[in-house]
C-alpha cells in the first residue's frame, strides 16, 4: 500500500551515538557520539533513555523549535513496552502528543509514514519522529546478558546503540517526503533469531517490489535504495531474491544500513553488520541527510527491516515474522 504526499518536508534531524558506532565510518555524521555504554547513569535501561533525551535537545536546539511548537511525538524502541523513548519524551516534555509505536528495526519509517500522513492531511502541522536502541538492553532482553559471554554464530548482527530523531513539516525545505510504502507480515519460515538477515530479506525484498509496481518506477529511478539492517549476509540475500522471485536488479544502486554503521573488517564483535531500530535510522539521519542536503543523491529509497518476535515465540518454536516498510525522500 503505497501513499504519495504533496506537503511534508523534512526540517532537520539529530543523531547520537554509542562507542561502537562512534569507532565506525559515520561518527563525522552523527551530532554527540560517547565512549563508554553508561552515558553517566546507572543502568543500560536508564542509558537509552538519556540517549533519547540528547537526541530530543539536539533536535529542537537544531529546528529552533520550543517544546509546545510540536504537534506530535513518536517515538518507539526495542524495550519492553516502549519504555526508552516513551520515559526518553516524558523527560523532556516535548510536544503536545505523543504515539508509541512498535515494528521492532522497521519502527523509524513506520513513524516516517504515520507522521507524514497526518501532516500531509493536514490534521497537525509537525511531527518528531524518534527511536532508540542500546545493545546491552537488547542483548538482554532478546538474548542473553553480554554478561555471560554467550558465543555468537557469525550469521548474528550487532544491534546499535543509539538514538535518532527527524522533524517532519509542512514547511518546506530541501527535502521533501515524496512517498511511502506499508508493508505487510512475512512468514517465510525462519527461526534463527541469530540470523536476522535471513529473517527480513523476505519482508524487504516484498515492499520494494511492491513500491516499484506501485509508483511505476524502475529500480534506477532512485540514486539509492537502502535497506535497514539486514547485515552483509541479508544483503546478499534481499539481492537475489529480488532477481529471482520478482525479476527487480537493485545490484547498481543498493546498499543496506547494517553494512555501512560499522567498519566490518576491523570491529570484529559486530560480525555480520549492524541492527536495531537506530541502525537504519543513523545512517539515514545522519549520513544519508548530508547527501541529500549537498545534492550528492537526489532520490532515495529508504526501506526499514523489523522481525517481529519475542523470545518467548522463539522458545516455543514458532516462525519469526518480518516485516519492512519504505519511504521516499527527494530533494526539491
């Protein structure tokens, strides 16, 4: 399901990174990068709030916007319910409404879309989008505590600490959300919550097939097409099978986020690439922005990968779902 917009322009964004990510290949990209996981405080629960707090400050400091000049907030991450961006927002009391959402690594375009509709039908003039995650509260909740120094397949991504947001406006500006696709659940039958590549290449290969046919266009049409966080080994997969099942080659002019947050060669513990829901979301937000703003791309397409599963569904042997959703930025 595929909407055009006519009116939503992207006001400027914020980006704030963990150590990890600060040791890769975008740390020029992002606005506050810090070298240890606490952030000063003391739990990793209460370090992705602060994450998401930096984020929030950075993104009105940046807009010149105060607080009430915000229309809506939304905002999701990997915690249970939500907790991280929703305690995150509550600190600083930004916006006059607020949506908690969740698609686990495809939450940044899901909030992408929601917000984009809403302004474009003109029921609310802006909209902060943002999204968190932190390596240590998703190993825990998902995995295992880092702690006990579990082995790790190499098929297994990284999950990104950090937090993004993006202000969104019927005010114009260089970059204009052109369109967005909603994506639907995937079952492909994947069970490995250590090879999310596998899991959502599926889901991300549908909707861009479906955005394709949708908006009539050819893979070259856009000078980009990123997916989220399908990592070296997905990346590979979405690839082929776009050329198998649907007849699409995005080979000329594809990349995935997971593959570019880190130096892959040199960071060994990140193994197959990057994920999380600020994986895709910092590079989009930081690197991606620049070239939009520089006219380096003109059009790209940004489609955001989650599986959706709990560790309970994955210990009673059902199936990881997946699903992926994209947008369409250009400049003006």
């Amino acid at each position: 399901m595929t909407f055009k917009f006519d009116n939503v322009y992207v006001s400027d964004t914020s980006t704030v990174a963990g150590p990890y990510e600060k040791k890769g290949p975008l740390e020029k990209y992002f606005d506050k990068a810090y070298d240890e996981l606490y952030f000063g405080e003391s739990s990793w629960e209460l370090a992705e709030q602060k994450l998401v707090e930096d984020s929030l400050k950075i993104l009105l400091r940046k807009t010149k916007k105060k607080k009430d000049d915000i229309s809506l907030v939304l905002g999701g991450d990997l915690s249970n319910q939500i907790t991280a961006t929703t305690f995150g927002t509550n600190k600083v009391r930004v916006g006059n409404a607020y949506f908690g959402l969740y698609n686990a690594c495809a939450t940044s375009v899901e909030e992408l879309i929601i917000a984009a509709s809403l302004i474009d039908s003109k029921k609310i003039d802006n909209a902060i989008c943002i999204t968190s995650s932190h390596n240590m509260t998703s190993e825990k909740q998902f995995r295992n505590p880092t702690e006990y120094g579990a082995p790790k397949p190499n098929s297994a991504t990284f999950t990104a600490t950090g937090a993004a947001g993006i202000l969104l406006s019927n005010d114009k500006s260089k970059i204009k959300v052109e369109s967005g696709t909603i994506g639907k659940i995937i079952d492909y039958a994947q069970n490995d919550p250590n090879n999310m590549g596998a899991v959502m290449s599926g889901a991300a290969a549908y909707t861009i097939a479906k955005h394709l046919e949708e908006t009539k266009r050819k893979p070259e049409y856009y000078d980009l097409i990123l997916t989220g966080d399908l990592g070296r080994y997905g990346k590979n997969i979405v690839t082929e099978f776009l050329k198998e099942e649907y007849k699409i080659d995005i080979s000329k002019n594809y990349n995935d986020c997971g593959t570019m947050l880190y130096n892959l060669d040199e960071q060994e513990e990140v193994q197959a690439g990057g994920s999380g829901p600020v994986c895709s979301a910092l590079v989009n937000y930081g690197l991606i922005m620049n070239k939009l703003k520089n006219k380096e791309i003109k059009k790209v397409l940004l489609v955001a990968t989650g599986a959706l599963f709990s560790p309970t569904t994955v210990f009673q042997g059902q199936n990881i779902l997946s699903i992926a959703h994209a947008i369409s930025l250009e400049v003006v």
